[in-house]
C-alpha cells in the first residue's frame, strides 16, 4: 500500500496487487483506491488494505468483490423501493376504492354513498393505511367488536360492513396475486350480538278510518297531506314516493311507472291509480303541475321534493307516530289483502317484492296487471267506506 500524489498536490490512498485469474490461468496486476488523504486516516486505509489482503488469502478478487456488493446493494435498494410502491398502491383504502368502482355501477345512487360512509366511518380510519396482505382477523375483529361495545350499537351496520370487507378482500384475491387468504370470511355472525327484533309499527285494518279522518283534518302543508294520503292508497315505498314524477303518471291508462332505478328490485314497477289516487293527483297537478316533482319540496320546488322526514313529522303531528310508520302501510295493506284471500302472488307483485321462491319466480313470471289492476280499486274502495 502506498500513497500516490498526483502533480496537482492531491494525495491518494492505492494498493497495488497481483490475483490469478483461475478462468484464464494469469496473473494480473490490480490497483484498488481507498480514498484521498487526509479524508481517508492511515488507521482507515490500513483496515481497508487488512480486509483486501484477507480476501486475496482466500482466493477471491477484491475487485470482483467490490462490484458484488455494489450489485446487491442496488438490487436491495430496487427490491426496497418495489416493496414500498407495493405497501403503498395495496392498501386497504385503494383496494376498497378502487372494489367500490367496480362494484357500484350495479348500485341505486343510494346505496353507492351509504356502503362507502360504512367504510369510512368504521374501517378506514384504523385499515386505511395498512397493506392489505397485512391485515388479520384479529385487525378486523377488534374493530367489529368495538362497534359492537358502543352504546346502543348499530348491530345491523356492524353486519354489512364485515359483509363489505370481506367483499373487498375476495375482490383482491380475485384480481392480484399478492394475498390467498380472506381474513373476514371466517368471522361469522354467531360472533356477535344478536340484531333484536323490531316489530314493525303498522296500522290493524280497523285503525284506518281513524288516520284517514286525521289526514282530512290536518291543516299544514298541503304536499305532505296529499302525499301521506296517497301513500295509504298505493303503499309503495317512501322514497319510490317522494321522487315521483309528472313524468312517469299515464293519465290515460291510469297507471304510475316507477323508474327501476328506485327500485330495490332494480325493475320497473307499475302502480294502477285508482279513482281515488287520480283525484288526489289532480288536485296535486292544480298545486305542483308545473314542478317536475309531483310531491314538490316548499322551499325549493323547482328542484327537490318533500323532505325524507316529512311523513314521519306529519304522522307525529296529528298523533300516529305511535301507530304506524310510512312502511308500516305497506303492512297493513298486505294484512288485509290476505285476510281476504286474494291471490298471495298478486299481493306480492303489486308490493314490488321479490319471490323467495327461486324455482317458483321462474316458472311464473306473469305480471298479474289485470288482477293488480282490480286490486288496488278494491283497496281505495275498501279505505273509502
């Protein structure tokens, strides 16, 4: 080992050797550098030389050796930066994004908002930033069972969103090699609190004259009145009645289409009016026939219709909260229907609901219009006396 001092005054730290080269069977002369003086102490440039020595007596190039351990260190580097790309494009909260994408183009606008405020609310804020192949049952368990510890716990959200999750985890496997294994697939449902029962509030058959004479008598606003009254008559589901349109009532037919988009069957849905149901739109269209919406909001009619809490406010203010809730109606409706034994699969098609029946729904796909038809002439007839 010597130093070299190059004519500009810089002094260098060499160690000039000779290796056989066992490929070629020579001997070759070699210089390896082990930094510029006073950089590099004589205490360092001697360990440096010890180490090259120590390799020389084992037969191994120091040179050769150097270029070894650059390339692993690169290649470390490289797999590092791979390896935080990976954590970072695989989280949880991209995968559930990008499963969300996918999946909610089948989805009512409804639905789409509420499955990802599940998510946001109860999993991303501890999962988000986590890698997916990271993420165990027990990450996941200690979350559910959290949400279960609260006061009065939303046990049925607590369901659907391990239902979402462990969605989510089957997307990944299905779509990326980087997990075999389902973490929420194997937490079951026995797992948790039972969701009580609720019973749900609807009106007995011989309850209806006695809202039917509130409604009559109930002097706030008018939209609310007459869509309330019209909800008794044709029991569809709230908001298939709040976003109604003039668009979709064919005068003519007497017959009230509701679009499929919101409908949970994602299906049209037809309505046969009764006399009754036309007079109470008529007296709509005198109120709201130049709105797009037939159940037009007060404060902005141009645009909105009713508000969500309108019914349930009204049936409080005239007394009937207690008794019945918009729902309910649809209760009360099918109670009567069966009690006098009109066709179930009429009662069923006209409540929009779909056959449990797998088997049975595909061999009987008719419509029953005509008997539907009568059906809700018998009703409004029935509520009128």
């Amino acid at each position: 080992m010597y130093v070299l001092v190059r004519k500009t005054g810089s002094k260098l730290w060499q160690h000039q050797y000779n290796f056989k080269d066992k490929e070629k069977g020579v001997w070759k002369k070699r210089v390896l550098s082990y930094g510029s003086y006073p950089n590099v102490s004589l205490r360092e440039a001697r360990d440096k030389y010890y180490a090259t020595t120590e390799l020389l007596e084992n037969g191994i190039d120091p040179i050769k050796e150097k270029a070894r351990i650059a390339q692993e260190e690169a290649d470390k580097q490289i797999k590092e930066q791979l390896e935080k790309d990976r954590l970072e494009k695989f989280t949880f909260e991209k995968m559930a994004h990008e499963w969300h994408s996918i999946k909610s183009p089948e989805w009512s606008d409804k639905h789409k908002v509420e499955v990802m405020s599940s998510l946001k609310r109860f999993m991303l804020p501890k999962l988000g930033k986590m890698p997916i192949d990271t993420i165990t049952r027990k990450d996941i368990m200690d979350i559910l069972k959290g949400i279960e510890n609260r006061p009065n716990p939303p046990l049925t959200a607590l369901r659907k969103v391990r239902q979402r999750v462990e969605s989510i985890f089957w997307y990944v496997i299905d779509t990326y090699e980087i997990i075999d294994n389902n973490p929420a697939a194997n937490i079951k449902s026995t797992s948790f609190k039972k969701v009580p029962v609720q019973n749900l509030r609807a009106l007995k058959p011989e309850e209806l004259p006695e809202l039917m004479e509130k409604i009559d008598s109930y002097t706030g606003f008018i939209t609310t009145k007459l869509a309330l009254k019209t909800l008794v008559h044709t029991f569809v589901r709230h908001s298939e009645l709040r976003y109604a349109q003039w668009s979709e009532i064919d005068w003519d037919k007497h017959m009230w289409t509701i679009p499929k988009e919101r409908m949970k069957a994602d299906k049209d849905h037809l309505v046969p009016l009764s006399k009754q149901v036309i007079e109470i739109l008529r007296e709509l269209e005198s109120i709201n026939g130049h709105y797009p919406f037939i159940f037009a909001s007060n404060h902005k009619p141009n645009t909105q219709p009713i508000s969500e809490n309108a019914i349930l406010v009204m049936l409080k203010n005239i007394g009937m909260w207690q008794k019945t809730t918009a729902h309910g109606l649809r209760s009360t409706f099918s109670s009567l229907a069966n009690e006098q034994q009109i066709n179930p699969d009429v009662i069923e098609r006209q409540l929009a609901h779909s056959p449990s029946d797998k088997v049975r729904a595909a061999y009987n796909r008719s419509e029953y219009l005509p008997q539907r038809i009568e059906l809700m002439q018998w009703y409004s007839d029935w509520i009128d006396k």
